[in-house]
C-alpha cells in the first residue's frame, strides 16, 4: 500500500482539498480511491482485473453458465412433437420457424445438446390511439388538442380490419424460458439410420 499525496491549498495550507495516487500521481475523488488507485484489483476468486472488469472472465463465464442453467431448470420441458411454434437455439443464437428446421440446422451440424426455447409471436397491431397522439405530436398541435372519442372509436374500427388483413405482414418472435423444447431420440434415431444407409 502506498500513501496517497495530499493536496492542499496554497493560501490555507492545513486544508487538505484533494487527494493523489501516491505512485502515479492521478488525482483521485478521495483519499481511498488514491490510496487504491494503484493498487491491483482482484476478483473474489484472487485474479488480478483490469480497469474495466468488475469480474474475471473466468467468473463470468462460470457465472452465465450457472445462470443458464438455472434457467433451464426452472424451465418446464416439452416435447418437439407437442409444439408447433418458433424457436430459439440458445448456444447459436439463431431463431428457426419450427422445430423441424431447427432441426435439420442442428442435424447437420451435428449438435445434440441444443437448448431451444419456444417464442411468442407478436403481429403488428396498429392502434388507434397512439396514431392520433403521434399525429398530434409530430404536427406540433396545441398542448389540449385531442380527438374526441366518437373519432378515436372510428379510426380503431377502421384499423381492426386492417390489422386482420394486414397484422400478420409483420411478425416477431420473442422466446420465453418457462418451457424449454425437446428433440425426441426418436428423431436422433431416424436421423442416424438415415446416415448410415447413405
Ligand atoms: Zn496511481
Ligand atoms: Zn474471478
């Protein structure tokens, strides 16, 4: 440990106004963080961190491992035969329409102990609503300009058909982790016989 400089003002030289990193100089918030300045940082488990580290990569890694899999146990498991849904692959980050081509993908690379996650999804829905506040916002209307009711009404009427015919143009998929979907062994199975008549 190195004392930390202190510094102080000319004209009152018994007021201690700031303090310095001993060793290197840099002027420091306070006296604990000159006195640290230099000092190694560790992690809990003893390695030594950089400036921007709050943790080890070794740690984090263990750490997101850890939390993955919690997730995972959490998670209530599903059959890929009872789920006709969008996926999640967790290790590859990529999403896949159904579990059938997520896995062919997985098949071919040979990937067995994919995580997949089912996703909702969600279609454009406009609303009536926030149309006329962003309307009114982006024409610069008064501060009390608002459409009444009975024209609100008209305009989500309106919009409902059109979300029907159109909503579904845009499609996005969010996983969630309150189940997680499983590749029966039976499709192993068959996938491997198939490879091995080829
Ligand atoms: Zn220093
Ligand atoms: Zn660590």
């Amino acid at each position: 440990m190195i004392d930390p400089i202190e510094l102080v003002d000319k004209k009152d030289p018994e007021k201690v106004i700031a303090h310095a990193c001993g060793k290197c100089g840099t002027v420091c918030r306070n006296g604990k963080d000159a006195v640290e300045h230099c000092e190694p940082r560790l992690c809990k488990c003893g390695a030594v961190l950089d400036r921007t580290q709050a943790i080890c990569s070794a740690c984090w890694e263990k750490k997101r491992k850890a939390d993955l899999q919690a997730k995972i146990d959490a998670a209530k498991p599903i059959s890929a035969t009872d789920y006709d849904g969008p996926v999640h692959w967790e290790q590859g980050d990529r999403y896949f329409s159904d579990v059938g081509e997520a896995f062919e993908h997985l098949a071919d690379d040979g990937v067995r102990d994919a995580i997949l996650w089912p996703c909702d999804k969600l279609y454009l829905a406009l609303n009536a609503c926030d149309i006329i506040r962003d309307a009114l916002e982006t024409q610069e209307h008064h501060d009390e300009a608002e459409a009444s009711e009975k024209a609100e009404k008209a305009l989500q009427d309106f919009l409902d058909g059109w979300n029907d015919t159109f909503g579904e143009e845009v499609e996005s998929w969010f996983p969630r982790c309150d189940e997680i979907v499983e590749i029966p062994q039976a499709w192993w199975d068959r996938h491997d016989a198939g490879q091995r008549n080829d």
